[in-house]
DNA sequence: ATCCATTATTTCTGTAACAGAATTAGTTAA
DNA sequence: TTAACTAATTCTGTTACAGAAATAATGGAT
C-alpha cells in the first residue's frame, strides 16, 4: 500500500546488450592478462578506406616470451620472472589503424635485412623521415626503399648497389605511402 | 545415532593447489580465446628444469589483420582489395601451446636472415630436420644453429664462417628445444 | 514549448554460493 | 601385499543475487 501513486514507466529501462556474457573460472594469475584481452576487444574497431575489417574471430592468442635473460642459460627453478615482456602487439603494431601487411618482392632491399617473400609491417601513420625504410608509390607502383633526405636532396636508394637510386628532383614529388616498422622472414 | 560405525580418515581428501582461481565474467565471443589462453597456461608444455612459467601478464597478441593485395607482388595503389586475408596468426604461429619467442643474439645466423636483437618464432613441436633452423641446448644454453644431419654426421652449424661449427660425435646428446619458423626484424 | 533533474524500469556485472566432480589417504577385504 | 572402498577435502562449472549502470517516461522550472 503506498499512498504516494508512482507513475509506471513501460518502454524504460536499459537496453540489451548485444554482446552476450558468460561466466568463467580461470586461474587468478590470468586475471589481467584476460582484462587486457578484454579491454582489446571493447576497443573500438576502425575501418580505413576499402581496408578489411579485422578478423573477429581469432587473431588473440597468448605466447610465452623468453627474454633477453634467457638465452644466457636457463634461469633456476628460485629465480623470479624476467621483468622484460613481449607484446607482439607493441612490438609489430603501433598504429592499429593505420597498418598494413604488404609481401616483400626482390632483393634490393637484402641490405636492410628484407628478403624476397617476407613480410612487411607498415605504418602509415609514422612520418617518414631520412634513413627510413619506406614505401613509396613509383610509376602508380608500390617500391620499398631507403629514404635519403640530405643537403636539399631527396632520394630513394635501394640497399643494394645493382640498384640505381631513384633521384627526385624539383617539380618531382615522392610519394611516400608508408613506413615500414618489421619485417618477418619465414625460414 | 549410526549404528553402522565408521571410521573416520583424519588426513584424507583432495589437497589444496597453488594454483588460486578466480570467477571472472567475459563476452561470450572470447570464451575460445579464453580456453586457449588457459590451455596454453597450464600447458605441462615441456618445462626444462628451471624454465619459466608463461609471464601471467604480458603474452597476449592481438594482431589484426588488414589485407591489402598482399600476394604476389605488390600492388598498384589503385588496384583493388582483395578478399584474401592475411592472417599473421597462421602465418607465424602453427602450434599456439607450443610456440615461444626468443631474442636473437650475436651475429652468428645473420646467413639465415637473422639478426642481432631479431626475434625469433619457435615452434617445439615441429620436427627437427637437416636444414632448419633451431634452438638448440647446449653446455645448458640456448643457441640459434643451423642444424646439420648427413651421413651420419650431426653437427650445428653458424650462417656464418667466422663460427665454428658444433659436431657430435657417439655418445654426445643433441638436444633441439624447437623449431625457428620466422624471424621478426625491427627495422 | 523546451530543457533538465528525477525516477521507475530494465539489463548488466562482479561476486558469493552451491552442487557435483575430482582427488587423496586411511580402512577393509581378498 | 595388493586392490577395492569410502570418508574427507578441495576443485570446478554454473546459478543466483545484490548493487551498478543505463534508458526513457515523467514532471517541474524556465
């Protein structure tokens, strides 16, 4: 019986979520590494222009990093954790959004360590700058290169001398699509 | 009042783990991802005496994956995406539970394309074959050798004539801890 | 009428609780 | 001695629940 009448309210209320949620059990030492996980996957999602969504389904996965410590011997059963830590993440991604996987061609870049077949990591975000391995559009074509930027000349120079350099003079422009951070070399 | 009499078992019953567990709520979509982590973490996974537990906080790789034409060759900036994928995962990581990375140090494979600081795939379930490429113990360290296995010989052997190769003879033991499947070189 | 604070309503979220499975060691039987 | 059994104890997956968060209708102020 309460005498102050409350005006009922349909339609209120939160909405459901679309994201379903369950329940888990896991071992207190995963607590962070599953809320980081998490916080990944709430991140907001972006979508350049024509670029693929990323996969939902599985690119998550959790890999034990030996450290730096490591290859010095096996550490004893008594030592604590090596303080260093891999993301793969922080390591090869900087700029979620802005990076892409292009297939390396050639050896003219053997010097800096790109081998026919690999991987390249771009970033397209990171400003390009002398001595950077970039990616520049030559002839409506993607090239992997060498920044050279001294004394007022800009140049594209491959690691490897049976390559000629590719010179820009005035009036010329260089476009540099983007920086390439890594390199995976599959053996 | 049991007539029946029964003993009493003062000492019996399940012991307590060290391993603390804990209830956590997660999107339902990383329920496999989550059992996989988990998986992965309590993997018996080999543990060479004295080896590391997975570090609980930082392992987690999240790599997404955006397509551009990858394949063959790069593409014009006005060709189109295409639908194939590219999946770093796959690319990288064949066996999640038994895939750890290691720093490369020295110059001792830079043959192989590996360099000082580079970090190393390692697969340990992938079958340890003439040619590849390994992580090897030995005098209890670890080190990148090119494994070497012909006419009887076994040898290790450095991309790099200024080493001296490794032979073992009868009675010697060559532990291979894993497989190097890919190098990542920061550029 | 418009805007804003209030509130009923609905869903979400983290944690406690619980029942059944698993494990261990003492007890009993063979 | 060995194997089967069972009490004791902990673990594990799931459910339940209370408080937080979110949302739209309400009602008062401007």
């Amino acid at each position: 019986m309460d005498t102050t009448q409350r005006k009922r309210r349909p339609g209120g209320g939160r909405k459901p979520s679309p994201i379903k949620t369950l329940v888990v059990r896991i071992p207190a030492l995963l607590k962070p590494t599953v809320t980081r996980l998490m916080e990944a996957y709430k991140a907001p999602a972006f979508r350049p222009a024509g670029a693929m969504t990323p996969d939902p389904d599985a690119p998550i996965i959790l890999l034990p990093m030996f450290s730096d410590k490591v290859p010095a011997g096996f550490p004893s059963p008594a030592t604590d954790y090596v303080e260093d830590r891999l993301d793969l993440n922080q390591l090869l991604i900087v700029n979620n959004e802005a990076t892409f996987f292009l297939r390396a061609k050639g050896h003219s870049m053997i010097g800096a360590g790109i081998h026919d077949g690999d991987i390249l990591v771009v970033d397209r975000t990171k400003e390009p700058n002398h001595g950077h391995v970039v990616i520049a559009v030559v002839d409506g074509e993607f090239t992997v290169k060498r920044l050279y930027q001294q004394n007022g000349t800009v140049a594209l120079k491959a690691d490897n001398p049976d390559f000629a350099d590719i010179v820009f003079n005035d009036g010329q422009e260089l476009l540099v699509w983007g920086v390439v951070t890594n390199v995976v070399h599959p053996l």
